[in-house]
C-alpha cells in the first residue's frame, strides 16, 4: 500500500481500453484539453501514467488513445470539487456513451474515492478516510468489488475487511482498505488491478494550466485543508 492518485479514466466502450497500452495521440489530447477550456495550456513535456497518477503541484496530466482517456492532476478530495465535475460534463459532451472512473487516494489519511459513471449517470461512489470514515457509498456493489465484500463482515455498524497471507489473517477498517477495493475497480480499464499492470507503458503529457483555470489544483500542503 501507499499510492496516491488523482486522476479520471474513461472508456468509450466500458471495456479494459488501456489493456494493451494504446499509443498516446498528442492531437487528440490537445483537442480535448480545448474543449476543457485549457486551450492555452503550456506543455511541459512528456511523461507516464506510473509518474502522473498523482500530480502533486497543479500540473495537468493527459493521455489520449484509441477509445480511451486519461486525466490526470484532478482536484479530487472527500467533498464535492467543481473542477472535477466540470471535467466529467465536458467529457460526457465529448464522448456520451463513455465509461468514467475517478480515482482519489492518498495514504497519508488513507483518504480513497472512486466514483463510476456510466452515460453520464453515476452507478457507484465509494469514498472515505481515516479521520471521516466511510463518507459515500452510492449504488450496488459491482462485480470488481464483490468477492471483498464477502470476506468482509460489519461489526458494531462498522465494516471489516477480512485477508490471509501466508497463513495469517488481517482485518481492516474501510479506510485502510479503500485503496485495496479501488485497484480492483480500476482493473476494469486495465484487464488487471491497477497496481499490477505496467502502466509506466502509458505515455501521458504534463501541461502547465493558465492561472486563471478553475482546473488548477491547490497546492500540495493545502490538500487536506
């Protein structure tokens, strides 16, 4: 354990579209990031997805690529961000029948969020900390969350996650274990959980956002504030 993310993936056909590391498309990605209103964004140079998952200093992450996207420096925290409802509009604009994940950790706070859009409509939020505890939970259970839930059990309305390794059971709270259960849904773009798969494969470009975006994300140390 001990990822950070802040980032947005989407599949056009809800299937495992970064399965087979797509090359990046750079045209595209500069088409997108017009109609995001980042037209005027200064490109930084290139990086991947492994190294910009988190993007800690208002830097602007991109990756286009047949049937697929990734959005990467997201202001994403526990309450509700207009920046990143704003990119999910705009994408839905974009693509309509998409599928879109976002994805917030940070493991100081065991701070998890992931939030699974579906045609523009939400079908699950998950999304917690270790000082909050358990602050959403939208929607079914889907199919990548499942087999966790059932070695879980609730106790004094709280929720453990029962594990074995190595002949030796573990239990954690929610938060401790969101990280866990994000892997697993992220899997769905990747074929994979999330930190299994090699998506340093995954070229992304790094832009410098103008001052005036509503994109551009606080600094690192007012993240939790």
């Amino acid at each position: 354990m001990g990822w950070k993310a802040n980032c947005i993936l989407l599949s056009e056909t809800g299937g495992p579209v970064f399965a087979k590391f797509p090359p990046h498309q750079p045209e595209k990605a500069r088409q997108v990031l017009a109609a995001l209103g980042l037209g005027n964004a200064t490109l930084k140079g290139e990086t991947d997805f492994l190294e910009a998952i988190y993007l800690p200093d208002g830097d602007i992450g991109i990756g286009a690529y047949d049937g697929g996207l990734i959005l990467c420096g997201v202001d994403i925290e526990l309450s509700e961000k207009e920046s990143a409802k704003k990119m999910v509009d705009t994408l839905f604009q974009l693509y309509p029948n998409a599928t879109i994940l976002e994805l917030g950790l940070h493991s100081v706070v065991n701070f998890f969020h992931y939030k699974l859009w579906v045609s523009g409509k939400i079908v699950r939020h998950f999304a917690g900390s270790a000082d909050d505890g358990l602050v959403s939970n939208v929607g079914e259970y889907l199919p990548e969350e499942v087999p966790h839930f059932k070695k879980s059990e609730m106790r004094d309305g709280e929720r453990v996650f029962v594990t074995e390794h190595a002949g030796k059971k573990y239990e954690y709270d929610v938060s401790a274990y969101g990280e866990e259960l994000l892997f697993s849904v992220a899997g769905r773009f990747f074929g994979g959980k999330l930190d299994s798969c090699e998506i340093e494969n995954l070229k992304i470009d790094l832009f410098d956002p103008p001052n005036s975006s509503p994109f551009r994300r606080k600094p690192w140390w007012k993240f939790w504030r």
